[in-house]
C-alpha cells in the first residue's frame, strides 16, 4: 500500500458513513410518509405492527453500522495522526493533517497556508515520501 492509499482510507471511511446517514434519513422520511397516509379506505381493526417493527429494526442495524465505521474512522484517524506527527517536518505536517484528517481541497490548503495550489501539490508530494506506512490495515474487514 503506497503513503497516498494508507493516508486516503480515512476519506472513504467517512464517504460511507456519510452514504449510509444518507440512507437513515430516507428511511425516517419514509417511515414518516407511511405511518402519516391517510386514507379513504377503511381501517383494518389489527393495524400491521410488524410493519413499523420492520422499519424501527431497519433503523437500528443501519445506525449500528454506522456506529461502527465511526469507530473505525476514529481509530484510524488516531494512527494517521500518529503516523504524521512521526515527521519532522512542521509544514509537511500541516499540509496531510488538512488533506488527510480534515478533508480540506487543494485550494482550501493553499489559501489556509499562503501558498500557491501549484507549490501545494510539490509540497505534497515531499511530504509523502517521508511517510512510514505501518504494516497493519485497519480498514480491513474480515
């Protein structure tokens, strides 16, 4: 696995934990949707109770595993962080904590260190050849 692979896993983490809150909110819009129908037709005397058990315990597995990927990202955030600070380069430092650890853009990076998107990406670069990508992978599932 290369410094770019290892240090970019934290952004997929959080792209599907941010998928998956996504699909949480669908539900709970269409769980409001369903149980807030009305109809013309009549109402049956047993109201269907299994159907909103079904979509409650949707609800949790779903948050369950987003829990866990947050546990997951929080993990190895944790261990990039660990892994950049091993750098003796403040500036290089600074620049993969924004990309890696707080998602910033290019752009965002360079305004936020006055410099330019073209001397960003030279820093970059540097910077990722002085990464020690650790041996285990803890995005791994089994």
């Amino acid at each position: 696995m290369t410094a770019k692979e290892y240090l970019s896993q934290a952004y997929m983490i959080d792209q599907r934990i941010n998928a998956k809150l996504e699909q949480v909110m669908s539900l709970r819009n269409t769980a409001s949707r369903a149980t807030s129908l009305v109809s013309d037709m009549p109402r049956s005397s047993t109201p269907n109770v299994c159907r909103m058990e079904d979509i409650i315990l949707k609800f949790i597995d779903t948050e369950n595993d987003i829990n866990a990927e947050i546990d997951q990202l929080v993990d190895l955030k944790r261990e990039v962080r660990l892994v950049i600070s091993q750098i003796n380069h403040r500036e290089y430092q600074t620049l993969l904590e924004l990309r890696y650890l707080c998602f910033k853009t290019w752009d965002q990076i360079g305004d936020l260190m006055n410099y330019s998107t073209k001397y960003i990406f030279e820093l970059h670069e540097r910077a990722l050849k002085k990464i020690k990508v650790p041996k285990k992978d803890l995005t791994k599932t089994d």
